[in-house]
C-alpha cells in the first residue's frame, strides 16, 4: 500500500515539477527506465512469492540502474554504445519477462 | 549468505539461468536470513520501509520524466517539419507576389516604351523581343512528341534498365533541328527556349534551363507550314524513328495551329552594347549559346 502511493507520489513530483533532462544524462534515461521496471516487477513477483524484502529491492534498484549506466557510457567511449545498450536491454527485457510471467501466474492461477 | 544454503554457483550458461529464474537471488537469500535471524524491528524495519518508499517515489518520478521526455521529443520533430513547410509556403507566396509586381511593373514599362518611342520602334521591339524568347508568340508550327521507352528492371540485378529513356542529347538534337528548319520558337514542356537555353541531364532528370521536365515531353515549335513533314523526313525524324523501332520509345511529329507559346522565364543579359542608332537604346548581344541551340 505504502509502495502505491509512494509510486503515486512520484509521478505526481515529476508531472508537478517537469523536469527537463540535461542532455548529457538523456541517452541514460531508456536505460534507467528499464532497469527500473525491473526493480519494480522483481519486487512485486517478490511480494507475490512472499519473499519481498525492502533492503533487496534498494539495493537492486539502484545498484541496476547504476550498472546499466555504467555499461553505456563505457559502450559510447568504445563506440559500441547501441550494442551494449542492447545487451542491457536483453537482460533486462528477460528478467521483466520472466517476472511478470511468475505475476501472471499468481494472480490468474495460469 | 548462511553456510547452510548451497553456494550459488553461476552457471556458465548465463541467460538459461536468467530464463530460468529472472528473480534476483537475493530475496531468496533474504527470505532465508529472515527465516533464521527473524524479521528486522523497531528503527531498522521503518528505516528500511522508508528507504524502500523514497525509492518508489524515485522511480515514479523517472517514469514520467521519461515520459515527458519522450513525448517531448516527438513534437520536435513535427515542429522543424510544421516550421520548414510554413517557410516554404510563406516564400513561395512572397515569390507570387514578386512575380506579379514584376508583371506589374513590366506593364508600365512597355505602355511608357510604346508612348515614348514611335510606333515602328515599337513594333520593331517587339519583333525582337519575339525572336529573343522574351515575349510570347502565337502562330502556326509544329508539335514533337518524344515519349521514354519501357526501363525494365533486371529481375536478377534489380537495376533498372534506362537504356530507352530520353536524353538531353536527344531533346537537343529535335530541337537544333527545329531551328535549323527555320523555327522561330520553341518550348519543351512549356519551357521556352532563348539562344542561352541549355538542355542539360542531371542524374535521371533533364534539366532546361535548370528546371526539371518529365517525359513525355513535347516540343512545340513555331515555324513554316511544313516544318512538321520536314522535321518528320529529315535526319532527327529518322534518328527518332530508330529510337522507336530499337529501344520502343514513343514519337510523334505533327503540324499544329494557332498555338501560343510563353516567353521565358529568365532570360539573363549578359552582354549589352548601346545601339548604334541613337533613337533605339535597346539591343542585346548575347554571348556565346551553352547549348541547345
């Protein structure tokens, strides 16, 4: 519930507040924002599975989205930026996958 | 990590194991941790909660920030293209509006010409000006149709086969023989050319006088009653009549009547010399053709 409207609260800061991205941080933006949705279906299957912890859930999130960052930038210095970029992408893209389908079977039995 | 859990081993097939079990192994390490040391209380329990909580509001924030962001760069985009289109539009309305100024003003120039100077000067002006291209003409003539043959495209190469397309050599030959047979005008597409006209190829295109025109083009002459038949039996008729027969390009040559050709849109004074004769101030030489002609 807390994590709801926590949530909530957020989206409510960046609608009131609008910040505009600097450009050097933009091409880390789709980035974050699939490390974050990670974090966030990892945590709610975690809920679900009844083995969420809150420690865990910080931790990954930010040590994620802090790696995957890490991961570009080090790929736009060597140049095989959009490749790394992808990779992260895959990686992430599984694990979102593979935790919204533990989701669905919980919440649907199927 | 308790001692009585088996090790994790990461297995050197990564991404099965990814597929296998997305779940970061960590909750699972801290579901066992809590099994055995209990659930954290007091400050450490809300600390962690709160932690968690300013996380979420982290991550709702870069949601839409995000969102903004993608939203944002859309209509950018849409933007340059709304504000490049308007500058077209705006300029080719003051191009309009220059040209009928221009129109305007070439009026008034030729009704002070016709008071000023005698009516003979002025017939003879406009003679030349006729001649020159720079005023348009009406009469009888000729009409040549050259129409692109059949291009195929390899079905192996997937190249285009443009060996039956018209060229600017082509268009420059039907025209040099109009004029050689004693045509007084000519238009291509309704391009009419002056004695600077170039007929030129650009890549696929053919340029006259740098603007584009497109098959089927049609060369409208005006000259003597028979310049159709003789350009039809002279050697461009014949040159044309190969094309067709070889390469299935598309001709026609026919006499018309009663047709007006425009006056060119540019025509550039290069050179200028006053008259000789004091009571005409105009007369123009032009420099050496580009082509055409």
């Amino acid at each position: 519930m807390i994590a709801v409207i926590a949530l909530v609260a957020g989206i409510a800061l960046g609608i009131v507040f609008h910040p505009t991205v600097p450009l050097a941080l933009q091409p880390y933006l789709p980035i974050a924002v699939v490390a974050a949705l990670d974090a966030v279906f990892g945590g709610v299957r975690a809920k679900l599975d009844g083995i969420f912890d809150d420690k865990q859930f910080v931790i990954s999130f930010i040590a994620n989205t802090l790696l995957a960052a890490l991961i570009v930038y080090l790929g736009d210095q060597l140049g095989v930026g959009g490749q790394l970029s992808t990779g992260v992408v895959v990686v992430l893209g599984v694990r979102i996958f593979g935790n919204v389908a533990a989701i669905r079977r919980h919440l649907f039995r199927a | 990590m308790t001692d009585d859990q088996p090790r994790r081993v990461f297995a050197p097939d990564f991404l099965t194991e990814l597929f296998r079990n997305p779940l970061d192994p960590g909750y699972a390490e801290a579901a066992a941790r809590k099994a055995v040391e209990g659930d954290p209380t007091g400050p450490r329990k809300w600390a962690r909660s709160g932690l968690a909580a300013i996380t979420l509001v982290g991550l709702g924030f870069l949601f839409v920030v995000a969102y903004q962001q993608t939203v944002a760069d859309e209509p950018a985009r849409t933007k340059a293209r709304a504000a490049l289109i308007e500058q077209v539009q705006s300029r080719r309305d003051l191009t309009d509006q220059l040209q009928q100024q221009a129109d305007k003003l070439g009026d008034d120039v030729a009704g002070l010409r016709e008071r000023e100077l005698g009516g003979a000067t002025v017939a003879r002006l406009r003679d030349l000006e006729a001649a020159t291209g720079l005023a348009p003409v009406k009469g009888d003539g000729a009409r040549v149709r050259i129409g692109d043959g059949p291009t195929p495209i390899n079905p192996v190469t997937g190249e285009r086969n443009t060996a039956a397309r018209v060229k600017d050599t082509d268009l420059q030959l039907a025209t040099n023989a109009l004029w050689s047979l004693g045509a007084e005008a000519i238009t291509i597409n309704g391009q009419r050319l002056t004695a600077t006209s170039t007929i030129r190829q650009a890549g696929e295109a053919v340029l006259v006088d740098f603007q584009p025109v497109t098959t089927p083009y049609e060369v409208v002459a005006i000259g003597p009653d028979d310049l159709a038949k003789d350009f039809d039996d002279g050697y461009a008729g014949r040159f044309f009549k190969e094309l067709v027969a070889k390469y299935g390009m598309s001709f026609d040559a026919s006499g018309v009547h009663d047709v007006t050709l425009p006056a060119a849109t540019e025509l550039k004074l290069r050179v200028a010399e006053p008259s000789p004769s004091p009571s005409t101030s105009l007369s123009a030489s032009s420099s050496p053709s580009e082509g055409g002609r």
